[in-house]
C-alpha cells in the first residue's frame, strides 16, 4: 500500500517536473522569437518619387467652374494642398468623370516642370480574412499600395493571405493581438499585445513590420501612449472614416471617400465586410483617375510628418 502510495507520489513529481520544462521551453521560444523580431531593423520608406506627370485628369481651375478651393499649409511650402470637388457625380463613365473635373491638383515640389502625385493610404483593418483575397485580386488590376492592420490571433490561420499581400507590395501592421479594447488594458498588457503582434507577422512574412500599430475602435489614450512609447511604436489612427462598418453600403463608402479624398489623408476601412470590397472595386480605380497615388500608411506618415514618432499618434491629413 506504501509502495503504491509512493509510486504515486513520485509520478506527481515527475509530471510537474516535466510540465515545468515544457512551459520554460515555450518561455525560451517564445523570447527568442520576440528578440528576433526587435533585432530585424524596419527600412523607412524611400523618399517620395518625384514624377513628371502631365495627365489627361489634370484640370485647370476655371472661373466657370462650380469648384471649392482647399489649400493648407503643413509648415513646409511643398505641401500646399489644393483639391476641387463636386458634389454630384453620379455617372461613373470616363466621359462624366472628366467632364465634372474630378482631379486631384498636383503639387509642384519646387523643382521647375516636377510635380508629385498626391498620395492616400488606404488601410484595411480586422483581417485577414478570405475576403482578403479579392481585394487583393482588385490591386493587382489597378496597381497601389495599402495597409493591413491585422488581428494577431488572425494571421496564422491567414497567413498565406497574409504573405500574399506583403509579396505584392502592401504593408501589414498590427491591430492588437485579440482586438481588445487596449484603453482598459494596463501598459504591460498593452505593450505584450503589440509585442505578440509584431511577433507573428514577422513570423509570417520574414520581416519586422513597421513600428506603428492600429488600437481597436481608434481609441488612444495615456496607457496606449506610454505602452507605445516604450516599445518604439507610433499609433495609426485616420483622418477619413466611410463608417464601412456601419452602413454596409457600397454606394455610401465609394461617395464619402471620393468626396474627403485628399492629399496625405488616411482612410479607416475593413477588407471584412464584402460591401466595402465591392465599394473598392470603383473607389480604388477612381481614385487613381483623380491623380492619387495609392502608398502605405508609413509612406504617408513620412510624408506629412517627416519621421515616425514613437508614442505619437498619426491620423494623416483632415480636411
Ligand atoms: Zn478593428
């Protein structure tokens, strides 16, 4: 009865012994994976191209026109921005389009004859999701770069649409690891989702993901900053929101953005819902008839802001 007592007992012992090593293995994997992921440096975007474009969309700002001027001024001369709109465009065709001279103005970059196209991020949160896949399928038509902002727990399961988009160009950032509100997690919390976040994709695509993070719900407060702060990380919030997740309506999401559509603007929209990739099948090439270049969040930044601040908070350009 004894021996059996204590057989038992050293069974237990055994078990705990044993589990002990597991967990401390995964501890050591797990470490490991995050320092790699700190050591790979992230490459700044190159300096924006400069191009000699001479457009059939350009138009000029006649008296006749029933145009609004917008121009502001980002302490730098080059980024003066002027932009005409209409509010009616309800035909899609060519003809129309260029008819209500809707084209974004392009800016000189103070070099005679070199003018810059305007540029807009579109960022895409909550995935990846299969749905991904088609929007991808519409970027590799028309051409353009945009943002992922991923969920963390999201990207193995994703993690060829995941790849896919980052081999063709696009930029994958985290969005928390299980889109909790990060405004009620403390700092080392919040700090362990960005960590954890950045972990995966990296593990995914090979490289280190650009240090800025999108929180769930946009939400930014003291927590966030510090926890940003101290990883190294900036806060990609936007400066346009269709409300894709609201209204679920192709035609809202393709109006609101055509119509705030602006140079240096970052736009919040989710490649999960079928709607806002319907939308992108005409916001997308319209866009890009207006004379913006589609670029990264990160490009973005680096263009309005100059640098990517840790523990700043980026919205790109508002009207
Ligand atoms: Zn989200």
């Amino acid at each position: 009865m004894g021996a059996v007592f204590k057989s038992n007992r050293n069974v237990k012992i055994v078990a705990v012994i044993v589990a002990a090593l597991v967990i401390a293995g995964g501890v050591i994997v797990f470490a490991q994976h995050r320092n790699e992921a700190a050591a790979v440096a992230f490459v700044p975007p190159e300096t924006v191209p400069a191009t000699a474009i001479e457009s059939e969309y350009t138009y000029d700002i006649g008296e006749e026109t029933d145009s609004v001027l917008n121009s502001e001024e980002f302490g730098d001369e080059d980024y003066h921005y002027a932009y005409e709109y209409y509010k009616d465009f309800d035909c899609d065709c060519d003809e129309c389009f260029n008819a209500a001279g809707f084209a974004a103005i392009r800016i000189p970059t103070g070099e005679p004859g070199v003018y810059r196209a305007p540029m807009i991020a579109l960022t895409f949160d909550d995935g990846p999701v299969l749905l991904t896949h088609y929007l991808l399928d519409i970027l590799d038509e028309y051409g353009g770069r945009v943002t992922f902002c991923v969920i963390g727990d999201m990207v193995e399961n994703g993690a060829d649409i995941v790849l896919r988009a980052f081999e063709a160009g696009h930029e994958i950032v985290g969005h928390s690891w299980d889109h909790q509100d990060l405004a009620r997690l403390s700092v080392e919390e919040i700090k362990q989702q960005i960590w954890d976040t950045g972990a995966i994709i990296e593990y995914v695509t090979g490289h280190a993901p650009p240090p800025i993070f999108r929180p769930p719900f946009g939400h930014f407060n003291r927590r966030i900053q510090h926890a940003a702060y101290q990883t190294g990380y900036s806060v990609l919030n936007w400066s346009i929101d269709p409300r894709d997740w609201r209204d679920r309506d192709e035609d809202i999401i393709h109006d609101h953005i055509i119509y705030h559509a602006r140079d240096g603007a970052i736009v919040l929209l989710h490649d999960i819902h079928p709607t806002t990739i319907y939308a992108m099948r005409r916001t997308i090439p319209k866009l890009i008839k207006m004379g913006f270049e589609l670029v990264t969040a990160t490009e973005v930044i680096y263009y309005v802001y100059g640098e990517l601040t840790p523990g700043y908070e980026f919205t790109g350009t508002r009207r």
